[in-house]
C-alpha cells in the first residue's frame, strides 16, 4: 500500500525540521509529503525548499494564496493526497521509526477499517511528569467494547485522538471530503473520526508511535496539558454537570449534521440521568433531597433535554 503525509505549516521554523526527518526515517518509507504552507512569514518556506531540493520525488510544497485557517489547510492537504493511506500529521510532533510500518499493516490485513489512532507521548519543557495524550485524557481502549461505545465516547465528551495520532483510508476520505465543518468544535480530524466510528470502522492501536509537543505557540494542547498533574483529577462539581446537560443541544445538531446513528440522542439523555445520579450521590445525605428539588424547580436542569 502506498502512504501520503498530510502535512500542514504555518511559521512552523523552530521544529518543521525535527518533524520532517522523523518521517523520512521510517522503517516503511513514506510515498509522498503533502505539505500546505499557510502564508508563513517565518523561515518555514526557506527550509521546506531546502528539503524539496534533497526529496524532490517525496516532498510536494503547495503554499496558499491566500490564508486558509488550520481546518481548511489540512482539508486542503488531505485532498491533495495520492496514497492509499493518508497520515495526518501537524508541524511540531514527530514520529517514530515503526508508525508507518505498523498502521499500514494494520490496514493490509483489516480491509473493515478506515482509520487508525494510536497512543502517543507528550514531551516538552513545561511537562511536570511524563505522560501519554490517553493519560490527560483518562482514556483507556480496554473499557470499550464495541465501536458505538467510541463513538459515545468521542461525542459525549469529547474527541481524545488528536490529528497527528490517526491515518485514513484514502477511498473513505475521498467520500467525505469537503467536510461538512457542522460547528468550530468539529475540525477534520474530528469530524472523520465520528463518521468512521459510528460505522464501526475505527482501529485504536495501543502502540505509542510518536510524540506530541507541547509548547506555547501551539493550536491545541498547551494551556491544558502543561498545567495538568495526574493527580489532580476532581470530583465532578454542579457547574460540570450544568455543562453535560447544556452538551445535549451541541450532540443533537452533530448527530444530525454528520447523519450519525440518531439513537445516540436519546442515549445521552440517558448518560445526563447516569452523571445526575452520580452528582448527587457523593452529596452528603441530608443535602440531596435539598439538591434535587433545587436542580429540577430552581435550576430547570432538565429544561435543557427537551
């Protein structure tokens, strides 16, 4: 099978280059780089061109006109790409030696499958202890049994690959592209995760097979990850249950604008019940009756899943 690298920068000079030769050193070659420049200002140009001239059957440079946004360029890329197999990939992470080798054999022998996520370390200066992306995420592949248990996972609370961690099967990329973009929260990634999950065609694979910086300037991440500690984790408060009942307005117009399983919107009502219940169990005794009478007559907490 052959590979692409969906590869997008924007003033990316500090590490495009320590993630450009993670991925030409790949036990299993990589057949094309796709990368989309989106105006960069920095020296991100002057060094893929150095990098065009020594790979110029590998590396394909397209630079934007115009100023496309961090979704649009990847959807850009992604179009542009060739192979079999579509590696998404962003400009500061890198790759392991074995990344290419094991995803594509894991599409050789799962023809079912349309895209693979796998673990990945997070690095950087700010990290307190080392820790997987699954570790801030509390995610474990062994508590799901079945594809509808990812996908409720990924709508429910919230996407827990990033793009830098999953390949797509080119012919089901192909299919949905243009993105349907339904909302800002939804980028590629995540929108392609959720159509292929609620198919039943998502491979997790528990191999750390790359590294996810963490570092000031970067789109997503860093004012989340370099400030956790693992054991900061807290018991869920009344503003974070006030958030899961809002999230049924944002789970029904995802459910219907990526025409996902329409079971998944009574379902989260039943996961609201199932996270109210456990609110008020860790309550003291004498404050749950109180606590519930204030939740359905003062709050309205259920006026939000009508």
């Amino acid at each position: 099978m052959t590979s692409s690298v969906a590869l997008c920068t924007y003033n990316g000079e500090a590490y495009i280059a320590e993630q450009l030769d993670s991925i030409l050193s790949q036990n299993l070659p990589v057949s094309e780089i796709v990368i989309c420049d989106d105006g960069s200002t920095d020296g991100t140009l002057q060094i893929l061109s150095g990098y065009t001239e020594r790979y110029p059957g590998i590396i394909k440079v397209h630079r934007n006109t115009e100023n496309l946004g961090y979704v649009r360029n990847f959807e850009k890329a992604m179009g542009l790409c060739t192979g079999d197999i579509v590696l998404l990939c962003d400009q500061d992470d890198r790759w392991y030696s074995n990344k290419t080798e094991i995803i594509t054999g894991i599409f050789q022998k799962n023809k079912e499958v349309n895209i693979v996520c796998h673990n990945t370390n997070l690095f950087g200066e700010s990290l307190k202890e080392k820790l997987t992306y699954w570790d801030i995420e509390n995610f474990n592949p062994e508590h799901f049994k079945n594809s509808q248990e990812i996908v409720k996972r990924l709508l429910y609370t919230g996407n827990v690959f990033p793009g830098m961690s999953m390949a797509v099967r080119n012919d089901f990329l192909k299919k949905h592209l243009p993105l349907k973009r339904v909302n800002e929260t939804i980028i590629h990634d995540y929108e392609l995760l959720l159509i292929a999950s609620d198919a039943n065609s998502v491979w997790i694979e528990k191999s750390v097979l790359g590294e996810y910086r963490i570092h000031p300037k970067q789109n997503i991440g860093f004012n989340t990850f370099s400030k956790f500690k693992a054991e900061e984790e807290k018991p869920m408060t009344r503003e974070d249950l006030f958030l899961v009942f809002k999230r049924y307005s944002f789970v029904k117009n995802i459910v219907a604008g990526l025409n996902l399983n329409p079971d998944l919107n009574k379902e989260y009502i039943n996961y609201c019940h199932k996270k109210y219940n456990n609110y008020l169990e860790q309550l003291p005794f004498p404050d749950r009756f109180i606590t519930r009478i204030k939740m359905r007559y003062y709050f309205h907490i259920f006026d939000s899943l009508k």
